[in-house]
C-alpha cells in the first residue's frame, strides 16, 4: 500500500483536494440558497435537496466543462504551435505529428510499448489519438450537462416570475448560458496562456513544468 500511495501521490492528492473542494462548495452552495430562500420568504431546502438541483450541477458543471474544454485545446494546439522557450512546448522544429520514428511506433515501438503502438490501421489511430478523444468527450458531455441543469434552473427562475419556461434549443442561445460560460473558458484560456510564457523565463526547481534553472531562457521543450 506504500509503495502504491507513493507511485501515485501526484493523482490521489489532487482526488483528495477535488474531493474536499466539492464538499466544501456544497455546504457554501446549500448555506448560500439558504439566504436566498430566506431573502424571498421561502422554506429552506435540506442538504440533500441542494445536492441533486439544478443549482448546485449548473455550478459543477460550469467548471467541469471549462477545466476539460482547456485540456483539449492544449493537447490539440501544441501538436502544431510553439512557445521558444517554454517547458508547455515542443522543441521548435519538431512541430506537427512528427515521424513514425519519433513517436516509436510500429516497427520502431520498443519491447515494452503499449501493445497499439505496435499494430496499424484503425487500433494505433485510435490509441495515438486517445487522449484528445477521451478529454473531448468529457468536455462535450459535461457542456451538454451544463446546458440541461442550466435551462432547469432558467426555467426555474422565469416560473417564479410567471414567465413561459424555454426549450432546452431555445436556452442554448440566450445570452444566461453563454454568459456562465464564456466566463469560465476565458480564466482558463488566460491561465494556460501566462504559464506558457511566464515559463520561459520563470522556474520552480524540481518541478516538471519548469525548466532546470540554470536552463537558458531560449531553450525550448521540457528537457530544456
């Protein structure tokens, strides 16, 4: 159990930070709708009501979405642009797909590669093209859940105002779901532009996504 704790810090930290943040966020959310229902003289809903509304997913799943849509991009982008000097990019001439050569697959994967390293056609294309495909996917499924919590909670708000609810259709081009959108992917789209940049002449000794710090600035890629 040690050594497993310690092969895989890195992810079960994250999953315990995740883990508490979400937690966390339900008590402020659940508190938060509280004052809200307190505010129009309306009963307060139990915890375990918050946890499966509308309010509460809209706001995970704004997020979710954002932080995914951000990953995606950045496996998709950096197969083909560069940042000369940064550790977020690939050496300035190898940009593109690269050689078979280089990517060690099929008669030049080693003895221990991934089994669809080794084989052709649709299997490799799949495997070589997993990542991107897999980070897409959560990010288009999370989208769409944001879109089905958010037109609840919209309709949600126009009933209690006696207004007519909306389609879901409908809801996709009103300006409430391209707001809380489009609010999160630019602080995601910023966040990954500055540590492109801040990288190449900023360092974080031991860290993978800093170069040494004795690397000159204009090195590029991660071995810097």
């Amino acid at each position: 159990m040690r050594r497993f704790v310690k092969h895989n810090s890195l992810s079960l930290a994250f999953l315990g930070l995740f883990l508490a943040a979400l937690v966390l966020q339900a008590i402020a959310g659940h508190a938060d709708a509280g004052e809200d229902a307190d505010r129009h003289g309306e009963p307060r809903m139990s915890l375990g009501r918050y946890l499966v509304s509308s309010e509460f997913w809209t706001a995970v799943m704004e997020n979710w979405q954002s932080e995914y849509l951000q990953f995606t991009l950045f496996i998709l982008l950096t197969v083909w642009l560069v940042q000369r000097g940064s550790p977020e990019s690939k050496e300035i001439d190898r940009a593109g797909r690269e050689s078979d050569e280089q990517q060690k697959v099929g008669p030049h994967a080693e003895t221990d590669s991934p089994l669809w390293a080794k084989v052709g056609g649709i299997r490799r294309t799949l495997y070589e093209n997993s990542l991107l495909l897999v980070m897409g996917t959560i990010w288009l499924g999370t989208w769409f859940a944001q879109s089905v919590t958010g037109v609840t909670e919209y309709n949600g708000e126009r009933v209690d105002h006696d207004q007519q609810p909306v389609s879901w259709a409908a809801y996709l081009v009103r300006p409430d779901f391209w707001e809380k959108t489009l609010q999160n992917w630019q602080s995601e789209f910023l966040a990954v532009g500055s540590m492109a940049i801040f990288a190449v002449y900023l360092r974080q000794r031991g860290s993978p996504e800093s170069k040494p710090v004795g690397s000159p600035h204009h090195k590029t890629g991660v071995e810097g």
